[in-house]
C-alpha cells in the first residue's frame, strides 16, 4: 500500500520542479551559439525595432521601382517646386484616399521669382497597383506596375498670363506690350527659328539687323500693380502625385528618393564587402603566421590608419577622370570605401587568430594533419564569426556616410545617377531652407539608416558576447 504513495510522489516532483525560467535556461545552456545570439537579441528592443527599419529599407533596395510612382528623371512641369501634397481620407465624411489638385506658377519681381500654389478644382484618387513607367527586376523580367499613383487621370491645368511688374518688367508668361508703329517692347520678339533649327531675326536668315525698337516711356506706361493675372485657356494634363513635393524640374522627390536609397545602399554593400575581404585576409595572413610577415602587415595598417579618412578619401575619388561612365564611378568608390575601411576588421581578425592558437581544438587540427587554411576556415573563423557579423554591422553606416558626403560635394556619383548624396546637393543653397525644405528629405532617410544601423550593432554586440549574464 506504500508503494503506489511513493510512485505518486516521483511522480509530482517533476511538475514541481518545472519552473519556466528554470526550463529556458537549461534549454539556452544546451543551445547552439546562433541560437543563444537571437534569444538574446530578442530582449533588446531597440535592436528589434532597427532591425524592422532596416527590413523596409532592405524591400527598397529591391522593389525601389515599384514601390516608386514615377521614375527618376519623370517629369511634372506643372508642379515646379512644388510643397509635398497631402493625402486626405475625411472629406465631410469617410472618402477614399485622395489628393488636391495642384499647380505652381512663378511669381513677379514682387515675389522673388518663387513658385506659389494654386488649386484646381478638382482632385485625384490614389489607386492600387496602377500602370506607369516601365522598369526591370535584377535584369529578370521588365514590368509596369507601380504600388501606387493615379492612374491615367487628367486633371484641368489654367494657364495663366502673369501681370507685368510695377518696374516695367514683365514677369515670366507676361504678355508683351505693343507701341503706335506696331514694334513690341520684346528685343527679342524678332528673333525666330527657321526650318533647319537656326536661330534667325526678322523672319529671314539673311538679315543681320532687328528691327527698330521703341520702348514707352514712364510717364506713359501703365500702371500694373494691381493687375490681376489673365487666363489664357484652360487644357488637361496627367495627374501626378507627390508625396514629398518635387524639385526645380518637376521630378517627384518620393521617388526619386526611392531610387537613391537602392544605390546608396548597394555602394555601401559593396564597400563593406570589399573591406571584409580585405581585412579577412590580411587579418588571417597576420595572426596564423606571425613572423615578419605579421610585423610587415601591422605596420602598413598603422600606415593606412594614420592618414584622415576624409583627405585620403577625398584624394582618391578626386583622381576620377572626368570622362568616366557612372558605372566606372560607381565600382571604384565601392573599392576607395573598401581600401579605407579593411583596417580595424583586420586587426579584430587577428588578435582573436592569436588568442585561439594555442586551443586545444586548434592543437588537436594540427597534430591530425590540417593545413593552415582548413584550421582557419573550417575550425577557428566559425568560432568568432559572430563578432565579424557585430563589426560588419557597426562598420556600414561609415561606408554610407563616406558615399554620401562624396557625391555631396561632387566627387563621387554624378547626375544622372541618383543617390542620397546626388540629391543633397539641390539643397546646398540657404533659400532651399526658405523655399523648398522638402529638398533636405534625404538627410532624414540617411539620419534613420544610420541610427538603426547603430542600433542594431549593439544589440548583436550584446548578444554575441558570450560572458553577459542572461537576464
């Protein structure tokens, strides 16, 4: 009768014993090491949220097209410089999303030349996986569709004759006034172009003199201040949505950004990797060997290091030939990125070589006959490749930076190429602080990328660090 009491007892002890803390550290104790990383990048909560962030820029990089409504270099010349347009879901009640429709016409002397916004009456619905554009995925197939846009939808376009300035000036699209004998106060207006394309005065292309011009004199001329502008006509033009407004050309900035944002991290991807390739082997030649050869190595790391990074940086990318293609430009500052940033992998590389050396599964692959590079790649690189992962993601900022400031300051991608530093150069100018600060956008993509980079390489610093307490 005792028996059954006992088997009882065995038997209770188990689920008394099964505290869930209890049970996760022992399934982390017999864990794998890429498994005890994530369980531990999973607490820090930042590092999750970059690496959400980073994810959406990673979708970018590869469905920058159709995630983009226009392409790169589209135009909108009804909207120069014009402000980000807003989307609106509430029109007196629940609507589809939809947008204004809007127009820019330059102002007068009065106004400083700038663009102002004018509304039509009208506005335009955004649509799902509209037709546009043509683009090509990775060279595999070629597609029209885009994740959004408004379709083929025309909109009303006023065009407008802008009043003549109180100075006497006419504005742009101001009509020209005409004297008594029928000449126009326009230098220009006998100036024609012929059937072959030459520029010609007076409508013949022998004739080398303009005819007489008479200009009115102040007391006689008008008074226009307060003229109001005249509509000309009113036409249809596609509708164009733009999120983040457009530049001095009319090209959307979303987009555009869109597109920058896949070369700026591709050029970044492949410095990084021209870095670690480097620095994986003159790293692993350094600590495996030893010797002079090791001496030789740290001392051309000193060499490299000692000299800025921005001067050396930009000394290289200043030997661009001017005749060089965008794609010669692009490869070689992936390579300058690379030849700047191998150092400081090189020397991580090596100091964990030569603390592994003396290991007894080292020692054990050398008394069984492995060579030097089965040792390093097959038995002492797995052990610490978590710690090249932390120095890959910390070191990938620096390479977008270093591209970014290059092509800023126009010695790196040139236009028609687009990238994050292409399109900071439009707002160099103080007026684009008064004007168009929509133009500084790209700052914002470039500060984000380079927080959750940040981010992230913290996170996987702490959890690849064998030594922290779990908490």
């Amino acid at each position: 009768m005792k028996l059954p009491k006992l088997l009882s007892r065995t038997r209770s002890n188990p689920q008394k014993d099964s505290d869930p803390s209890q049970l996760a550290a022992d399934q982390l104790s017999e864990a794998t090491q890429w498994h005890m990383v994530w369980v531990r990048f999973k607490r820090h909560r930042l590092a999750m949220v970059s690496a959400g962030i980073l994810s959406l820029y990673v979708l970018v990089v590869f469905f920058a097209d159709f995630i983009a409504p226009y392409g790169a270099t589209t135009r909108d010349t009804n909207y120069l410089k014009g402000p980000p347009e807003i989307v609106k879901i509430w029109d007196g009640g629940p609507t589809r999303p939809h947008i204004d429709s809007q127009m820019t016409t330059r102002g007068g002397v009065e106004d400083g030349f700038a663009f102002k916004v004018q509304g039509l009456d009208s506005n335009q619905q955004i649509r799902w996986f509209v037709h546009g554009k043509k683009w090509t995925f990775l060279g595999l197939f070629e597609s029209d569709f885009h994740l959004f846009g408004v379709g083929d939808e025309q909109i009303p376009v006023v065009k407008i004759k802008a009043p003549s300035s109180s100075n006497g000036i006419g504005s742009l699209g101001g009509g020209n006034s005409t004297s008594s004998d029928g000449t126009t106060d326009d230098p220009f207006a006998s100036i024609q172009r012929d059937e072959n394309g030459h520029f010609q005065i007076g409508g013949n292309a022998t004739t080398t003199t303009a005819a007489p011009v008479t200009t009115t004199t102040p007391e006689s001329a008008p008074d226009t201040t307060a003229a109001e502008p005249e509509v000309i006509e009113t036409v249809t033009a596609p509708g164009f949505i733009h999120l983040l407004g457009t530049d001095g050309l009319g090209r959307d900035q979303f987009s555009r950004i869109m597109v920058a944002t896949r070369t700026s991290m591709t050029i970044g991807l492949a410095g990084l990797f021209t870095a670690f390739f480097l620095g994986l082997i003159f790293g692993g030649i350094s600590g495996f060997t030893g010797g002079w050869i090791d001496y030789a190595i740290q001392r051309l790391i000193e060499i490299v290091r000692s000299i800025p990074t921005i001067p050396l940086v930009m000394g290289l990318a200043a030997a661009f030939p001017q005749d060089w293609t965008n794609q010669k430009i692009f490869f070689f500052t992936a390579i300058i990125l690379g030849l700047v940033g191998w150092t400081t992998l090189a020397r991580r590389i090596r100091s964990m070589l030569l603390t592994l050396q003396d290991e007894d599964f080292v020692v054990a692959a050398r008394l069984a006959g492995a060579g030097p590079f089965r040792i390093v790649t097959r038995h002492m690189l797995p052990t610490f490749f978590s710690y090249i992962v932390v120095t890959l993601a910390i070191e990938f900022p620096y390479m977008i930076l270093a591209e970014s400031v290059l092509s800023f300051i126009g010695l790196g991608l040139r236009p028609p190429t687009v990238s994050w530093g292409v399109l900071l150069q439009d707002a160099q100018k103080v007026e684009v602080l008064e004007q168009t600060p929509w133009l500084l956008a790209p700052a914002g993509f470039i500060v984000v990328a380079i927080l959750a980079f940040n981010f992230l390489g913290d996170g996987l610093r702490d959890a690849a660090d064998p030594y922290q307490e779990s908490s």
